[in-house]
C-alpha cells in the first residue's frame, strides 16, 4: 500500500514537469515572437525617420525655388505692389 501514495506522487510530479516544461517552451516562443516584432518596431521607425528626413529636404527645396520664384516676378515687374504675399 505504500507504493501507491508514492507513486501517486511521483505521477503527479512528471505531471507537473511535463507542464512545466511545455510553459517554458511556450514562454521561449513568445520571446522569439517579441523580439521579432521589436526588430520590425524598430524598422519602421527607422523608415519613419527616413521619411521625415526626406520631407524636410523637399521643404528646403521648395522654400529656395519660392525664392526664387519671387526673385523673377520682381525682377519682370509681376506682382504688384499691394498684393498680400501668398505663401
């Protein structure tokens, strides 16, 4: 009578670590998942910074070519002189 109490036990210690084990391989997965979408996080940070960058230059670029936009309706008398400027 005595094996039964142990081994009783003994089942539900193979039990315990079986689901143990299955909880570590789950968690291992869920880190490989995690750092797989920290790693595409970090990706379409980077293109959003790409992208602003990019936007700033056309900006710059836009800016110089109003200037100088203004510079040649100035220069052949296009704009009047009580016009509001539009920009």
């Amino acid at each position: 009578m005595t094996d039964d109490p142990i081994n009783l036990v003994l089942e539900h210690l193979r039990a315990l670590r079986a689901d143990l084990g299955s909880v570590r391989e789950t968690q291992m997965e869920h880190g490989m998942k995690l750092n797989r979408l920290e790693e595409s996080l970090a990706g379409v940070k980077r293109d959003i910074a790409l992208h602003a960058e990019h936007l700033a230059h056309i900006e710059v670029r836009l800016d110089q070519i109003r200037g100088r936009l203004g510079l040649i309706e100035r220069r052949l008398e296009l704009t009047e002189a009580c016009s509001p400027s539009t920009s």
